[in-house]
C-alpha cells in the first residue's frame, strides 16, 4: 500500500471502536458531506474504486483531482483520465508466475550489474503465488492416480519448482501456496481473502477493503466475495508488486439485474452459461459487470463465485457481487473467525458498501435483466464460452458442427441432409431414434449403450475441473448424488470416455467423503487426479492409445465435456476437435453417454443391465436432496483444517534441493530457467522514438485471435522449432513437459510463439500451424526462423488482425513471445483489454484501424512492405499514417489510432516497456 500518513486533503481519515480496539479508516461518507459525491447512486465497485483513489492520496502517484474525477462518476459522465489503482495485493499462479519472480530475479542481477542494492528488489505490494498449473492427468480412473500424477509432476517440474521454492525464502513480502494444495481462484475465495484488511501502520490499526490484481484472467472469481479484482498481464502485475500502480480507464458499469429463481434441474452453471451469451451480445469489453436484484439475494455465494469467475467469458473487466449477509455466512462457513466476519460488517456499513434490504438501485452505464426462471440445462461449445446450446438442441448443433467441420476442411459448401448421410457413412452414430419417454411402455428404444468404439460425436474426455464449478459444494455433491444413482441403476462409464476429477481445493474431497459419495463417482472412473486446474488448461493427458490411434485413422471429430470455463480451439487436447463446457452433473451424464449426438431430455443415457432404458431424470438429484447434502456435510472445520498447513506444502515439495541466497545462480544448461534478455546490456538511457520503417508482416489473422494462439500452450511437437531446440539440448520427447511448465525459458517460449496447431496465418494459406511465408524470397517457413531471418537483415515485423485481437487468458508470452519475435507493431480491427495492456508492457505498438477500415477494405495482402510515420510525436490515442508498398510499387495509405491510453504508457512505449522504466528508476534511486 502507498505510503499515505499526513496525506488527508478531504479529513477522510477517522477513528472507529471495535472490541476494545480503536481502527482508521478512511472515510467515504466525508466526500459526501463536502458534496463532492451521492454514494447511495455510485455503483458499489466504483464505491471500492474511490476509498482506494481516497486512502491513497500522495500528491504524486495520486492527487485531490483524482479523487474528485472518479467522485463525479455518473453513466452520462464517465471521466475520461485515467486513474492509479494501488491494489492492497497481488496474486499470482504458477505458469505466469514463474516468469515473474524469473524477471524479478533478472531485475536483481542486472541491478547489482548497474552498481545498485539488489535487496532493494522485493515485492512492495504483498503477493501470493499458488502452483496448480502444472499437474497433468497423465493418470485416471484408479485409486492411485492422484499419487501418481503428484511425482510425475515433480519430475517434470523440478527445476521450476527450485526457484520458485527460492522466491518463497528469498523474496520478502511473497507467499507460496505449493503445489497439491488447490486451484488459485478458489484458494483465493476460501483462505487467502480478507474482504477487509485490518494492518497496523504507523501505530495504527488500519482498515481497508481488500483489492487486487491477479496473472489469471480468471482473478475475478474473488468478485463473488465482493472484492474488487481482474487479471492483468504478468508484466503489469510486476509492476504493481514493484511498487508502480496500474493505471486504467475509468470503467462503465454495466448493471445486470437477476429475478426470480432457477428451475429444477438448472444449475448456476446453466445460469452463468445464459449471462455469458447475453453479456457477450450486449458488449462489455472494458467494462465493470455489477450483479442486483432480488434473484441475486437469493444466490448462494459460491454460486455468485461462479457468475463472477466467468467474466473474462463475457468480456467484462470483473463481474461484481456487492457484499451482504451471504457473503458473510459464506465467510464463517469456510472458517473465518467471528472477530473477523464482524469487522467485516461493521467496516462495510459504515462505508456504505453493505448491500442493504432497501437500499436503492445504483444507477448504471446500461442495464440487463434476466429472469433466472427461463434459464434451461445447456451446455457451451464448441468452442467458445458463450456458444450456449440447450441440452435438448446438442444432437442438431453437433450435425451442424459436423456439417462445418466438412466445409471447412473441403471448402464445398453441403446441405443439412447431405453433410448428414456423409457422416453416417464414415462411422458417425446417432441415438436420435429414440423420442418416447420409458414410462410410455415403449421398451425397444435405441440406447446409447449400443455405441461401442469412437466415433463421430464420441465424448472421449469427461473431467469435473476448473475453479469455475469445483468451488461450489451445490455442483459438486450434485454430481456425487448423480454418480450415487447412476450407480444403482448399474450404469457404467463408456470405456473410450477418459474421465477425471481435479478438484479446486482438497476440502471438496473432504465432504464428498464424509458424504459417501467418493466411491460412487470412483466407481464410473471419476477418481481424484490431483488438485489443479488440469483439463480445464489443456492439461488433460493423453488419450489411451487406441483410442488416439482411431481418431487420426478416421479423421474424427470427438467431444470433450468439462466442467471448465475455456474451451477454445486447440486448448483441451490435440485430438479433440469439440470441446463443450457443462455442470459437473451433465459432465458425468455424458460420460454415461458417451456421446454428444444425444437429446437428453428424450432420449436414454444408457440402458441398465436388463436391457431397461435409463433417462436422465431417473437419475437427476433432486434440489432438496442436494441441498440436504451440502448442510450435513459441508463444515467450517473442514476448511480450517485444511488451510492451517497450507504454506508448508507435501513431502515433495518439503525435500526440494532448492538454492537459497539473493541472487538467483543462473544455470546456463537448464532448459526450464534461463536469464532473460530484456536486462541484458541495459542502457540508461532511452532514445528518441523513430518511425517504423520497411516493415514485413509475420502473421495476417482474421477475428477472435486468441492468446491461446499466440501464447505458447499445450504439448511441444518435435517437428516445431521449440521441439528442435529442446532435441538439441539434450531432451528427450518424453520429458518435452508442456509450454507453460517451460516459461521460464524465452528460448523455448519464443520459439512457441503463435504455434497453436490451428493458428490459420493468412499468409500461409492451407496450413494450420506456426507457419509464415517469408516475403522477400516467397519461402514457406515455421514462424520462429523466418522472424530470425527477418531479424538477421534489420527487417522489423508487424502484425495483422481483425476483430478482438488477444482475446483470453493474460498470458504475458503472449506479449513477450511477439516482442523477442522482432515485432514492431500490431495493427487490428480491436483488442482485448489485457493483451494491449501487455503489448504496451513489452514496448510493442498497438494501433487500430480507423473505423470502417480493415484488412480487406484496404486490400492488404500482407506481402506489402509498410512505414509507420509519425511515432516521433506520439500522443495517447492520437492518430499515425501507415503506407504500404507492395512489389509493383503500388502503395496504400492508411489512418492507424494509438492504442496507447495516457502519458505514461507512452513512458512505458518509449522505454521499452514497464519493467524496463522501473529498472531505470530504481538505479536512479527514484
């Protein structure tokens, strides 16, 4: 927190009794009473927003004015300054903080190079760092599989590990959460978040709201608390752990209005999958989401959490859920102390940021509502979030997948019935025969018991993962409760579907036991895997061989169903083309299944050992029931319990042979760690900013690029520049780990740039893939070595894209993988908020066509050489001029708008990026 003593301009800062205690805060109310704001019509989050602006006041970082902007919030006038939020902390996991604590400890190095104090470099603001990364499901459907998968997981990350294990004793001011111990988000939710902080600073009790900023996009899962926090990119939460704040447009609010209640049968999942769809149509990119009304009081808090969770689904900055008495019995639930739940009361309502009974309606940028009563059982997919599908349309959507995938694949435009019978004939299957309930006495119906080896449609992964469900007791004894009665119905699993179950924290297996209903969803091979993110991330294994080895035989389009919140092309597994987001519940029902070529709500899920049709509503677990469950089983002491070791880690992680000292000993044979070269020969001083000159193109996209795309994920292919390079280090294939396990290694993560197995460069037509044409000789070439070439004869790079450029996870390679590439520039239609927030952070340009341009009004084919004119004078979101020249000499002219928002991201452009400004402050002593 910035330093703030004797800086009270508005006499905010009052004393209040609590226990005998006498507590600071810094009070909202005071601004009121000068008449600079109406708290009671500000939004909640925009209420946190301002005590944070308030308690903060330096005159330098920030001023009175900020302040008095941000308390004249209204929807018709939203301040057009940015504002610098100082969040109370950071939170960090393990794929985007190793690379973190990696360039701390470079700072480090290139500091004591410099002449400067090393120790100097800790994080300021305080950071937790969960590993949940990093487990793969390498191991399934038997008892011992969780153990497995935990020493596969130190064997292959043992190098990560050591430094990260480093950080943890040489860092002040950071925590780590090892690994085996849960997914970062609901580790978050159920220990790590105060709601309310309570320090003493300068012989003072402080309080204030907790705040933060996380290297996950999935960060706003805390909303659900009611506290304020998004995922920024690795780079600017370096920042903010060193000290600097993170500056951000002032938001809209979007108001989304909750009425009524869920039907039976609807799971919060359903209701999340609705808001999604809605909010992804409504437009909220950039924007504050904040959840009211009187169905939003009647949500549990783990289902606001996963309202919440999913904000980077829908678009929106965060997805907020002001704080009420169920956020407090949510608290005291998980196992926070009594002493501290009623601070949390008292401190809220006396800041006006206790949702009240009667308090009024904020008012909003722009409102939604939905009454959650029309929601309907439905799954997302195939590959995006908020493709939502009800449960009874999957069988017509999945025809209609296939018709495109054929499309696609052979450029022939086919008819419904045609695309249809062709699928027949190669092996596909359908259930759709059966139409009539059993209870007709209609016996002879087709089940899907018939489908007997991959297909067409076949779900091949089933996995209750992610924080996004897994955090929620509902969903999860659901799901048991299922499992329980497709058991007694003598229901079993296909045996192609590899099931999994990776809960977000080791409580949830806690009450499932103490339930008994473990052995139920073992006994249909959904066994603990581990705890982590897993599936969700990609990390889901392999298929078994056979199972693999049909798949690329027949060419087949197969099915993924996850309880996740990402099912991006590509992401889940390389032999898995549709992937379809779901409750825990419908992903058991699907493993019963085995298919998505099925309509649920008519059809059987199986037949039982007599040859009887089973329906899902046989076996669907009643509301009551489920909710019986949760009250019985699920206990505050479980969390207490569990959380009063988490720091101290497994055995494995106890016995690591980590190095220890300030400086980190840099090993030039590792192929995980390696110093990066952003520090290297540093200069102190900048140079004047140039045009950019005679630039090529590396990559020309189309719409919706995700960082999934450009960011190294997944597997490492050898015959990809990273498995080349890897080989040549000595490495075995089967020690190749994945490209988030490597992100300590640029060696390994630049070379894995924008090598998505279905990255579509539009310069390499008919390849998916990190491939790129080499404009000056014509060569078809990976991407890596023509970026290498094109450095090699001083040719800078620019990118290409359409609509929604970066959309995703905030992968700081991303930015720093387009960065080492050689990239200049990136000019697209749009962005999505973190990635040109992390384009910035890594010295690269973001510019966006004028409105009404693009790639194909202007003609451009990517072969053009193009000069960037006018960067010498750079002004936030001022305008350049792009001309393109292609081979004959013809040349394009073109507006480009600078997406660089304020002054100090162009000091953060003209330096070379963020950390690069903060290494040179810190040797100026500034």
């Amino acid at each position: 927190m910035n330093d703030t003593h004797g800086h009270d301009p508005f006499g905010a800062k009052q004393i209040f009794e609590m226990d005998g205690k006498k507590i600071t805060l810094y009070r909202l109310k005071k601004l009121e009473e000068l008449g600079l704001v109406k708290l009671s019509t500000l939004p909640f989050s925009i209420r946190v927003l301002l005590e944070d602006l308030l308690r903060n006041i330096d005159g330098k970082l920030v001023t009175e004015d900020d302040v008095k902007n941000l308390a004249g919030w209204s929807p018709d006038s939203v301040p057009s300054d940015d504002i610098p939020f100082i969040p109370s902390r950071v939170i960090l996991q393990d794929f985007t903080g190793v690379p973190a604590v990696v360039d701390i400890a470079a700072i480090r190095s290139a500091m004591q190079r410099l002449g400067g104090d090393p120790s100097k470099i800790n994080p300021v603001i305080p950071a937790d760092l969960v590993i949940d990364h990093s487990v793969q499901v390498d191991y399934y459907g038997t008892s011992y599989a969780r153990n497995c998968n935990e020493k596969y997981e130190f064997h292959r990350n043992q190098e990560r590990y050591e430094i990260l294990h480093w950080a943890q004793n040489s860092f002040a001011n950071m925590r780590v959460v090892p690994p085996a111990s849960g997914i970062i988000h609901q580790v978050n939710l159920e220990y790590l978040a105060p709601l309310v902080h309570l320090v003493e600073k300068d012989s003072e009790l402080l309080a204030y709201p907790d705040t933060l900023v996380g290297t996950d996009s999935h960060t706003t899962m805390i909303n659900g608390l009611g506290v304020l926090g998004w995922g920024v990119g690795g780079i600017e939460a370096e920042a903010v752990m060193l000290g600097q704040p993170y500056y951000m447009p002032v938001p809209e609010v979007v108001g989304f209005k909750l009425t009524g209640e869920l039907k039976e049968g609807v799971s919060s999942t359903d209701l999340v999958l609705r808001v999604v769809q809605m909010l992804r149509e409504h437009g909220v990119v950039g924007k504050f989401v904040e959840f009211f009304g009187p169905g939003y009081r009647t949500l549990d808090l783990a289902d606001r959490a996963v309202l919440a969770n999913m904000a980077p689904e829908y678009g929106a900055t965060m997805g907020f859920c002001p704080v009420d008495e169920v956020t407090l019995e949510y608290m005291t639930m998980t196992g926070r102390s009594k002493e501290h739940v009623d601070l949390v009361r008292e401190y809220c309502k006396q800041q006006g940021l206790f949702l009240e009974k009667d308090a009024p309606e904020p008012n909003f940028s722009s409102m939604l509502e939905l009454d959650m009563g029309t929601v309907d059982a439905c799954l997302a997919g195939p590959k995006r979030p908020q493709d939502r599908i009800p449960i009874q349309d999957m069988s017509r959507v999945f025809h209609q997948t296939m018709k495109d995938v054929y499309e696609l694949k052979n450029n022939k435009p086919m008819n419904g019935d045609e695309a249809y019978s062709r699928w027949l004939e190669e092996g596909g299957y359908s259930v759709a025969e059966a139409t009539q309930p059993h209870h007709t006495g209609i016996a002879k119906v087709k089940c899907a018991d018939d489908i007997v080896k991959v297909t067409h449609g076949s779900v091949v992964i089933a996995s209750i993962t992610s924080c996004t469900n897994t955090s929620n007791p509902a969903l999860m004894m659901g799901a048991g409760l299922l499992a329980k009665n497709a058991v007694e119905k003598g229901l079993k699993v296909k045996p192609f579907v590899k099931t999994s179950l990776a809960p977000g924290s080791r409580v949830i297996t806690d009450y499932l036991e103490e339930a008994d209903l473990m052995p139920y969803l073992e006994a249909l091979g959904f066994h603990l895997v581990g705890y982590g993110c897993m599936t969700c991330i990609g990390n889901s294994g392999p298929l078994r061989e056979a199972v693999a080895r049909e798949i690329e035989d027949k060419d087949l389009t197969v099915a993924a169903v996850l309880s996740g919140n990402r099912n991006f092309e590509g992401r889940i597994s390389p032999h898995v083309k549709a992937n379809y987001l779901a409750s825990p519940m419908l992903v058991v029902a699907y493993a019963l299944a085995g298919t998505v070529d099925i309509d649920l709500t008519s059809e059987p899920i199986a037949c039982d050992p007599n040859g009887q049709p089973v329906y899902l509503s046989d076996i669907w677990p009643g509301r009551e029931d489920i909710k019986k469950y949760t009250q019985d089983f699920v206990r505050p002491e479980m969390f207490e319990d569990e959380y009063s070791n988490v720091f101290e880690g497994t055995e494995l992680w106890r016995e690591l042979d980590a190095p220890s000292g300030l400086l980190y000993d840099w090993d030039a044979d590792s192929s995980y760690i390696q110093e990066p070269p952003f520090f290297k020969d540093f200069p102190m001083e900048t140079e004047n900013l140039q045009d950019i000159e005679n630039a090529r193109t590396l990559v020309m996209v189309g719409d919706s690029i995700t960082t999934d795309h450009i960011s190294p994920a997944g597997s490492i292919r050898t015959d990809y520049p990273a498995g080349q390079y890897l080989l040549s280090k000595g490495v075995d294939e089967k020690n190749f780990n994945s490209y988030g396990s490597r992100r300590g290694n640029h060696e390994v993560m630049m070379r894995g740039t924008f090598g998505n197995v279905r990255l579509q460069n539009q310069l390499a037509p008919g390849k998916e893939g990190s491939w790129t044409l080499y404009v000056p000789t014509g060569e078809e070439m990976h991407i890596y070595p023509a970026a290498m070439k094109y450095m090699e004869n001083d040719i800078p790079l620019i990118i290409l894209a359409g609509k929604e450029y970066g959309t995703g996870s905030s992968r700081d390679w991303a930015a720093k993988g387009t960065q080492l590439l050689g990239v200049k520039a990136v000019i697209a239609e749009s962005f999505e908020r973190i990635h040109r927030s992390n384009l910035v952070g890594m010295g690269v340009l973001p510019l966006k066509f004028a409105d009404g341009e693009n790639i194909q009004s202007l003609g451009l084919t990517g072969r053009e050489s193009f000069d960037i004119k006018g960067i010498g004078d750079l002004q936030p979101n001022g305008e350049l001029t792009v001309v393109a020249k292609d081979s004959e000499g013809k040349t394009t002219q073109f507006r480009a708008i600078v997406c660089l928002n304020s002054e100090i991201e162009i000091e953060y452009y003209r330096n070379g990026g963020i950390l690069h400004k903060f290494l040179r402050d810190k040797v100026r002593g500034e």
